[in-house]
C-alpha cells in the first residue's frame, strides 16, 4: 500500500534536556496506540510531516522530534553562539530517553532514516530493554569509511563537482579530512566565511545523488545551511561522537532479539561499502530489503512502501 493520509498532532511541546536546549516534540495517531518514534537525518535536518505517513494512524502513537540544534529545537545550530560542545550522540542518546520518560513510554519502535538510523541503531545497542523492534532506511553506522565515501570517495564519480567542493577549503587542508576543514570554517567568526563554507557543503551534498536534483528548496534556506552543514560536519570529523571507528557494526550482535527491518535503495552510495549488509549478517533478526533504482531516499517509490509494509508488520493485533 502507499503512504497513509496526511495528519496533524494532537499534542506537542518543548522538552528540557539541559544545557540550554530545548528539544521540540510532538505526538499523532493513536493516544492508546502502540509507541513509535521517529529520527531524522543529517544530522542537522529535523523532521517533516512527511515522516508521519509512514504509520497506521489508528495503530500507532507516533512520536517525532528535532534533535538538539535541529528544526524547532533551540538554540539552533544555526546560531554561531551555539555550544556545540553539548550536542554529541551522548546527549541525543540521553535527550531519546528523557523523552520516553516524559511521555510515559515503556518501549517504542524506532523508525531511522540515514543519520537517524545510525542514532538508533545505537540506541538500541546502549537501551535494548526500550526498542522493541527497528526499521531503518538510507542506513549509515557513522563509520570513517562511510565519511571518507561521502567527502573524498565520490569524487571519482563526480569529479568536477568535487573539485569545487574540495577547492571550499583552504590550499593546505585539500588533502586531508575535509568534514574537520569545514567544520573549522563553519565555526569561523566571520559569516562570509560560514555562508560560503554552508552553501559549499550543501551544493556538493546535491551533486552526489544519482540523478542530482536542480535544486533542494531546503537548501535554498540560509539559516537551514548554516545549521545543517555545521552540524554534520561537527559529527562527521569527529567519529559521530560514537568514542571510536566502526562502533556500531562492533557492537551489532548484542541486537539479536530486536526484530528489524532496513530497507535501502540500490542506488544508495553507502551500498559501495557493502554497510547494509555487514550490519545485517551481524544482526540476527534482521532482514534487508533492496529496492531497485531507488537513492538515499526514504521518499523514493518503492521505498517508502517497503517502510510502510514494515510498520504493518509490527503494528498490533
């Protein structure tokens, strides 16, 4: 079947998680349904409505929120005087399960898209009593391959728009870790240097798609480049915050007994390490589910019905 309706939230509200943030949430569907929540990408990229269609509105309480930095969640990323210092997988890990607190949640479902699957992923690994089961798209592990893929790899498959990206840093710094370079200008007192180093970061991410888009309206947003690429380079130069390379794949054994779902595009770049499938031989109860001509993209057709079928899998019965 296709994505269900659109729906609106029946409640929402900013949550405290200290150190000077606030984390925006909100819950729909069913009060007295089966918990779900949901982890957006990016990092730095919030959700969307979108992201609501993925469940049965009458079988599911469906909870979505931005992460710290992110969306509706303040301060933002976008704003140079942010700490970023606070906003590690640490702090997200923990910001998860205040909220489950807070909304009485006992264990839920966790949905992941690319970013928000690595998130979960660990999640789940740091609080299996929580998860009771997972699906994952555009999956990632937050691994230095899945960076040196993304910032530097690529470039032989789109060398001219590569060039141009590696050419947004300084002479000396062209060969090396190119997420750290640009996070060092993302954080540079003079906002010339931040739009120019923001729009670099996000005209390259359009580039690398298998049939690039003319345009990403949310890119055309200033505030939502400062925010987005300060925040993904801010995890990406430093291992995702996991203490360490790999992590995720490591530790993948202690999810058995966590059922899950991860389904992933053919034409997904990150297939070129062969992730999705490390992750699922090391996961017992996993299943993955190739879509053909589909990219990094939850939305894409065939995609998006594959994640639909998964919630009705684990919807109640």
């Amino acid at each position: 079947m296709g994505l269900y309706p659109d729906i609106e939230p029946y409640d929402h509200g900013m949550l405290d998680v200290g150190d000077g943030n606030r984390v925006y949430w909100e819950v729909c569907g069913n009060p007295l349904g089966k918990p779900a929540v949901v982890l957006h990408g990016g990092p730095g990229s919030g959700c969307t409505p979108f992201f609501r269609r993925y469940f049965d509105p009458d079988a599911y309480r469906i909870v979505l929120l931005d992460q710290r930095g992110a969306g509706r969640s303040t301060p933002p990323a976008s704003d140079p005087a942010t700490d970023m210092g606070v906003n590690t997988m640490k702090h997200l890990l923990a910001d998860l399960e205040l909220l489950r607190r807070h909304l009485a949640v006992e264990r839920w479902l966790v949905w992941g898209v690319s970013f928000g699957s690595v998130l979960g992923l660990r999640y789940a690994q740091t609080h299996p009593d929580r998860v009771s089961e997972l699906v994952l798209t555009g999956v990632a592990t937050g691994s230095r391959a899945e960076v040196g893929l993304l910032t530097r790899g690529l470039g032989r498959i789109f060398p001219e728009a590569w060039e141009t990206f590696r050419a947004g840093v300084p002479e000396g710094e062209r060969d090396g870790d190119l997420a750290a370079a640009y996070n060092r200008l993302l954080e540079s007192p003079d906002p010339e240097v931040r739009a120019r180093a923001a729009r670099s970061w996000t005209d390259w991410e359009t580039a690398c798609e298998p049939a690039p888009p003319r345009s990403v309206p949310r890119y055309e947003d200033a505030a939502f480049r400062a925010g987005f690429a300060r925040t993904v380079t801010h995890y990406f130069a430093h291992d995702h915050w996991l203490g360490g390379d790999e992590v995720v794949l490591r530790d993948a054994p202690s999810l058995a007994g966590i059922p899950g779902v991860m389904v992933q595009g053919s034409l997904d770049f990150g297939n070129l390490l062969g992730t999705s499938w490390r992750l699922q031989r090391a996961w017992s109860g996993s299943e993955l589910i190739l879509v053909d001509d589909a990219g990094h993209n939850a939305g894409a057709r065939g995609v998006a019905e594959e994640l639909v079928s998964a919630t009705d899998r684990f919807r109640p019965s």
